[in-house]
C-alpha cells in the first residue's frame, strides 16, 4: 500500500521535541503535522509560528500546518516565514476561501483546505481543482485521542472518485482517530496521507513501525 504518513506533534512530549521529531524522520517520507489552535474556533490554544520556526531546524521533513483558527489569513504570512511547506486553513473559518488559496499560492507554499466531520463535499467542490490537499477531518477539530468518525469512509470514497474523474492532483489527508483499527480501512478508502498524534506517540516506537511496515507491504485488497 502507498501512503504518506503524518504524525502530530500535538501528541508529542513538549520537553522533548527534538528526539520525536527524530522518531517522525525515521521515516524518510513523513510529513509533520502541526495543529494550530486559537481557542476560539476550538476552545484550545496550541502553539504558534514562533514554535514551529524553532523546531524548523531539527527536521528535514515537510512541515503540514493545520490551521484550526479564526481569521486564517492572518496566519498565512507567519507560518510561510516559519517554514510551512503545506498551510491548510478549515472552509469553515473563512468566507473567501479562494482569495485564501492565492494567498498561500503566492507564498509559493501548497495549499489546503479542511472540512469539520459534519461540513458536506459540496461546500468545497469548486474548490478542488485550486487545492493539493485536502484535509479531511475524522473527528472534531480541537483534541487528540478521540474516536474515528465512521461516516468519514464515505466522504474519503467520494472524493475519490471526484479525484479520478477529473484527473486532479490531489492528495487526500485524514485526520483524526487513526490507529492499528482504522488505518487500513482508510487506506483503501482512498486517502493518500494518515495523520496521526495519539497513536504514533502513544505506542511504543518499533511496534508503531512494525505495523506501517506491514501495511506498506500489503497489496491492495
Ligand atoms: C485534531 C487534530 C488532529 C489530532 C490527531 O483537532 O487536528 O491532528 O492531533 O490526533 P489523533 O490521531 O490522536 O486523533
Ligand atoms: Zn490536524
């Protein structure tokens, strides 16, 4: 199976960023995921740009900022001069998505658009021929830990195939509840990128690279 991994380090232990960002490079082709709260489009504060600039240095790996924020565009610039390689903001946080998308394109950064579990496909459709990814939310925004949301497998299939026939380049991202239960199954659903925060930091490490090994090694069902 082809996929691209993406643990966050929401779920990471904060006094040792260094050494799980090592962890996050044992795998060449990883990407870190990084989850910006505000508290006030979710009710928690995460980190900021200062941070993800600081820890820029210790990863050679791409960076995938998850803004989970109001008034994204004023994040935009600060997390393209931190070292973002991805921003994606959430559809629902902002109505003028498309002068969002060119102003992460102007930056020269990829661009992403997130939907909440409860947000329909047709909200963004439009959208989709603009994006390189899009971010597909199998939980609530706001916390690690929770349960995957079942109905995601629908959403995921349905992209999918708007994917296909329209020949979009497109990686599908899914985010949220992701684990030894969930992570095939979303695989063969169609996603491209699995982000992960509970279950990569919370599982010892060779287990958590014994069983993406495997699933790389399986053949689509
Ligand atoms: C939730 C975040 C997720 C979260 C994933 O708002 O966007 O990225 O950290 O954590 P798990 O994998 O534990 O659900
Ligand atoms: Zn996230």
């Amino acid at each position: 199976m082809n996929f691209i991994i993406a643990p966050s380090i929401l779920s990471a232990d904060f006094c040792k960023l260094s050494e799980e960002l090592k962890k996050i490079g044992k795998f060449p082709d990883s990407w870190v995921h990084l989850d910006i709260m505000d508290g006030s489009f979710v009710p928690v504060i995460t980190f900021g740009s200062p941070l993800v600039k600081s820890i820029r240095k210790h990863s050679s790996n791409i960076f995938d900022v998850h803004l989970m924020v109001n008034s994204p565009e004023k994040q935009i610039p600060l997390f393209a001069s931190a070292g973002a390689d991805y921003i994606t903001f959430h559809i629902e946080s902002t109505n003028s998505p498309l002068n969002l998308i060119n102003e992460i394109k102007n930056t020269n950064l990829k661009t992403g658009v997130s939907l909440r579990p409860s947000t329909p496909v047709s909200l963004i459709e439009n959208l989709l021929p603009d994006l390189d990814l899009l971010l597909i939310m199998s939980v609530e925004p706001g916390a690690s830990g929770q349960t995957f949301v079942e109905s995601t497998f629908d959403k995921i299939k349905f992209i999918k195939a708007i994917k296909e026939r329209k020949h979009l380049n497109l990686l599908i991202s899914v985010d949220g509840g992701i684990n030894e239960q969930t992570a095939e199954d979303v695989i063969e659903a169609g996603a491209d990128i699995l982000v992960m925060g509970s279950y990569f930091f919370g599982t010892p490490f060779e287990e958590v690279e014994n069983f993406i090994n495997g699933l790389r090694n399986k053949n689509i069902s």
